[in-house]
C-alpha cells in the first residue's frame, strides 16, 4: 500500500478486522505522524468509531454571527484527530505479524510490467493513496484551522449544563466576495478552546496572514477579548466532479482522495474513505487475484455535487444564501443524509428543489432523469 494515511490505514484496519491471511507492507512518505488535521463527520452510531473524542447534538448554520440552530437528532457530528486515529490504527497494526508499515519511503509505482513495482519491489497488488495535485483552475476549497484558547468561559454558550459540548457551527459566511465564498466553521470542544476554521471556496489560496486577518476580525466581532493560538492546522482540497480514476492494472487499486472519496461540494471524505477500505477489504477476501472495486461514491452522488459546483461557480455571490437555505428548507436529517452521500433518488430531488432557482432545477432534471430509469 502507498501512503499510510486516512484511506491507507482505513484499509489495514478493514484487512485486520477481516483477518486477511496475507501479507500487508504499508509505504508511508512521512518518517513520524504528526496531529496535522481534525476529522469531523455525522454518525447515528458514534461508538462505532472508538477514536472519537467529542460530539455535537446541535448544529448552527448562518450568516456573520446570525445563525439557525439545527438539532442533527438521530445524528451526532463527531470528531476525531490525526492523533487519535492514527493511534487506533498504529494499535492494531502493531498486533498483527502480517501487516508492516514502513516510515520514511516515499516510493513511485512502476505498471510495465505483469506486477506492479512500487518502493523497488515487486507486489501481488498496489493500493495507491498518495494525493494528487489539484488540476490547475480547479474550484478549491481551503482553509486554516486555530485551536484558540480563551482566559474564560466564552464558549459557555456552545456547552450544555453538565459542561458538555452541545453545539458546533458548521458555516458561519462573511459578506459575499466577487468569486469566492467564504465561512467560520466553529467546534466549540470546551467553554474556553474551540476550532475556528477559516474556510474559502474559491479557485486559487490565499496567503496566511489572510486567513489570520479574516480570523482576528471574526474573533473581534464575536468573541471579543484576549485569546491565545495554540496550534493550527491547512488543507486544500479539490472541488472538483471528476469522475474517479479508471483502472489501469489489473493489480494496481486508487483509493482515497486520489480514488474520488472526496465529495466536492463539502469536502467531506473520512466516512466515505472508510466505506471504500472496508469494500475493498472484502473484494481482497473475496478474490485477491482479481480485485474488483465499486466507485468510491456513486454516479447519481456525482451528478449532483456537478449540478452543485456548476451553479457555486457561475453565482458565487449565491453560494451562502444556497447553504442556508438547504438547511432552512429541509428536516435536518434528511439534508444529513444528503451531505452524507445516503440520501434516496427522492431525497436528493426534494433537497434540490428546496433551492427555487431556476437554472439550478433545469440542469438539475437534466442530470438526474437518467437515474430515475
Ligand atoms: C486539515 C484537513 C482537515 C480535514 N478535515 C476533514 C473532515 O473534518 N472530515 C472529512 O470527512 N474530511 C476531512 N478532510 C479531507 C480528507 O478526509 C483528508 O484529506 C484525508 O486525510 C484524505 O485521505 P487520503 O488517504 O486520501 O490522504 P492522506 O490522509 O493525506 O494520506 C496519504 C498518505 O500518503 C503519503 N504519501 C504521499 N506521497 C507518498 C509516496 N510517494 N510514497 C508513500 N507515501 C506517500 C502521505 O504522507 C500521507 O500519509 C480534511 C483534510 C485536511 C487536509
């Protein structure tokens, strides 16, 4: 396997919790871990996942400090770190003879041959996670992540009475900019420590001290006093509908990001990583010699993060009103589902028609009718 991360270690964990008989090597670039990013995801059942470390039964979506508050019930959002993941799934490994990660290899695939070649050997099958670069002019989105820490209870509000957190903010949006979209995403994890994200959907980054500009004014405007940031953490991921790859060796397997488990118009991937290692996990069971895998997410999910993204590109200036509105005009759970990529065919036309636009509704049938067959 290429690359020992989210998807590399998902994969593992699947291959070890199925007891694979054969041998696994994990060739991971980095020569340590480090606690470089926050995954947050809704669940109905967040035991499932023994790595969580804090949960939100209440969302918030809105507009420069003025939000609506969403109960997510059955959902929770949970979250989990690089550290706490990594941890579980470094436990795991360390128990099976098996299964080996190798630090410190930042190996290239060679497919001339009858078995791939990758980090100077030859293998029975190759699972690629490295992450590609963005095609140029790709619509992005990025962020800067603080871990900001206040002398007081500030956050009280996002607690309930036992102290607890009770209530996180997925998109707070700043006045509309030509040609970009951009928001505060908030987990509140105490009364004194969040997560305040700065987040921009847009078709090229900015420098940090844009982002840190952009947090300082939000912090002044809505959590005004002394406050400290302890750490930070950036990502940029592609929004891009592109369909995922096609295979181009029997033995060799794209998954991840780079395999199309990223759903553009949210950015969302953790779930959908895990779905594709535990179906490949039974695909390697099944019949390691001639692995067949499902697409990472289904093409009528892929129809509509393209009507999505055509529409945020042509109407930036709509994009916070789009958001909101989803939210707004449709029962919680059901936009959860949505955005979770488990909706039904009838779902995904009711959350899109809760958006009464008329360009958006054309291009909307246009691509969704060949899946209603
Ligand atoms: C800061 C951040 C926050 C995010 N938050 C969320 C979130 O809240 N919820 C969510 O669902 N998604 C989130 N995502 C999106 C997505 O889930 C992550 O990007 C996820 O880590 C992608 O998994 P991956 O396996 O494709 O890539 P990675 O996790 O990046 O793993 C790829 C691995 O390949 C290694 N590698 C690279 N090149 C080589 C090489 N040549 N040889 C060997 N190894 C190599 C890398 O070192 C890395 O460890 C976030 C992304 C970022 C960056």
């Amino acid at each position: 396997m290429l690359g020992a991360g989210c998807s590399g270690l998902h994969l593992a964990l699947a291959l070890l919790e199925r007891r694979y008989p054969g041998k696994v090597t994990l060739l991971e670039a980095r020569s340590r871990y480090h606690n470089d990013r926050t995954w947050s995801f809704f669940t109905e059942d967040p035991s499932a996942f023994p790595y969580v470390r804090h949960t939100w039964g209440e969302v918030e979506v809105g507009a420069q400090g003025q939000r609506a508050r969403y109960n997510a019930a059955p959902f929770v959002y949970a979250t989990t770190t690089a550290s706490a993941f990594v941890g579980h799934a470094l436990a795991a490994i360390r128990t099976s003879p098996r299964t080996h990660l190798e630090l410190g290899v930042r190996a290239e695939v060679d497919l001339s041959g009858r078995k791939p070649w990758a980090g100077g050997r030859a293998w029975d099958l190759v699972v690629d996670t490295r992450p590609q670069m963005p095609a140029p002019g790709t619509l992005l989105q990025h962020f800067l992540g603080a871990f900001v820490e206040f002398p007081d209870a500030r956050l009280a509000p996002f607690m309930d009475a036992s102290g607890k957190p009770k209530r996180c903010v997925l998109m707070d949006f700043y006045p509309p900019k030509p040609g970009w979209v951009s928001f505060m995403y908030l987990l509140p994890f105490s009364a004194q420590r969040g997560l305040f994200e700065v987040t921009y959907f847009s078709p090229s980054r900015v420098t940090q001290t844009a982002y840190l500009n952009d947090l300082s004014a939000y912090l002044a405007a809505h959590f005004p006093g002394p406050h400290r940031i302890v750490r930070m953490e950036k990502g940029v991921l592609p929004m891009s509908a592109q369909p995922p790859p096609e295979r181009v060796h029997p033995a060799y397997v794209e998954i991840g990001s780079r395999g199309g488990a990223l759903k553009p118009s949210t950015g969302y991937g953790f779930l959908a990583m895990r779905a594709q290692a535990a179906a490949l996990a039974d695909a390697i069971m099944n019949d390691a010699d001639a692995v067949v895998l499902p697409p990472a997410r289904p093409a009528r999910k892929r129809a509509v993060d393209a009507i999505f993204l055509d529409y945020l590109t042509n109407n930036f200036a709509e994009g916070p009103m789009l958001y909101q509105r989803l939210f707004a005009h449709n029962p919680t759970p059901r936009l959860i589902r949505f955005l979770g990529d488990t909706s039904s065919l009838k779902e995904d036309v009711q959350v899109m028609s809760s958006v009464p636009i008329l360009p958006f509704t054309r291009t909307l049938l246009t691509r969704l009718l060949p899946f209603a067959r």
